[in-house]
C-alpha cells in the first residue's frame, strides 16, 4: 500500500512539515506501508487547460502519475483568502476524477486565523465526495502560533490529532482493502 501526503502548496514549509509529521507517524506504526511525499513546490506543474495530459510538460505527467497511482492521500493546503490554493485546485483539475474513486482522504491545512479550518469542511471534503472518495471523519488545522520559532509543530493538541489521523487513514484503508488491522 502507497500513502501520499500531498503539500499543496509552491510557498512556505508550514503545510508541508504537518503533512511530513502524518507521513512519520504513520510509517512510525505501519512500516509496512509505503509512504511519499509530493510537495508541489518542487514541480513546474501547468495549468489544467482540459488537454490530453500527454501534451503537458514532464514534471506536470509525473506528478499526475505519482497521484494516480497512490492506494490513500492524506492532502495538505495552507488556506489563503477563505480558500484552498489554486495550486491544489489545479492538482485536482488535472488528475482523472476516477483516479481518487474508492480511495481514502485525510485533509490537512494551515492558517493564520482559526475560523479557516471550516475551509476543511466547506471545500475539501465536498471535492472529496465529488471524486467518490472516502474521506477520514477527523482532519488536522494547525494555526501559525502551533509551530515554534524553528517552524517545528510544537502544540500537544495538534500533535494529538496528527497521531489520530494518521490511525484513521491507515484503519480505514485496511478495512476496505480486507486487511487485517
């Protein structure tokens, strides 16, 4: 089983260190599991223009590839404005809707205010269901006064929930997957 955390974002590292710490605890307690992480500010990736994604630039055909052939996501934005990234939103424009189809999402975000955790229920897990994903029950918010001077997440609470999420992904996938858990 492949586990891709995805950092969907080309600015900062906040969202990208929550999404590291969910793929450490999850490979801390499954190393059986497979884990990656796709962080988009290290792709070029083109905008979605509805083309044959064969056309697109290498770098947005392998991210494309890397997402598609991933068995669970856990899915990561900073939100900005009261939204999700146009990066992220691009990700999910370019990827074939089948390819989420049956698979387990955990969403992860950001932010500088603490009302923007509601983009996780507004926005992400309604594009979730669109795609007919299944989607963890819990989520991690982490606010900019969770991280240290370091840019390390130091909050015990959001702690609490990166542990708790990365069980409910790992539980869920195994349970549709018909593996032991």
């Amino acid at each position: 089983m492949k586990l891709l955390g995805i950092s969907g974002t080309i600015t900062g590292s906040k969202t990208a260190i929550v999404i590291q710490n969910l793929l450490e605890e999850v490979k801390r307690n499954n190393p059986e599991i497979e884990v990656e992480l796709l962080d988009m500010k290290n792709y070029d990736v083109q905008f979605c223009d509805g083309r044959n994604p064969s056309t697109y630039n290498e770098d947005t055909r392998k991210v494309i590839d890397i997402v598609s052939s991933a068995d669970f996501y856990i899915i990561g934005t900073p939100i900005f404005q009261g939204s999700i990234t146009g990066v992220l939103k691009n990700l999910f424009d370019l990827i074939p809707p089948i390819s989420f189809r049956n698979k387990v999402m955990g969403f992860a975000a950001t932010g500088g205010t603490y009302q923007h955790y509601l983009v996780i229920e507004n926005q992400l897990k309604p594009i979730a269901g669109y795609f007919r994903a299944f989607v963890a029950p819990s989520y991690v918010y982490a606010h900019n006064s969770h991280f240290n001077d370091h840019k390390e997440l130091v909050d015990e609470e959001v702690i609490t929930r990166v542990n708790n999420l990365a069980k409910e992904v790992v539980y869920m996938q195994k349970s549709l997957k018909g593996v032991e858990v």
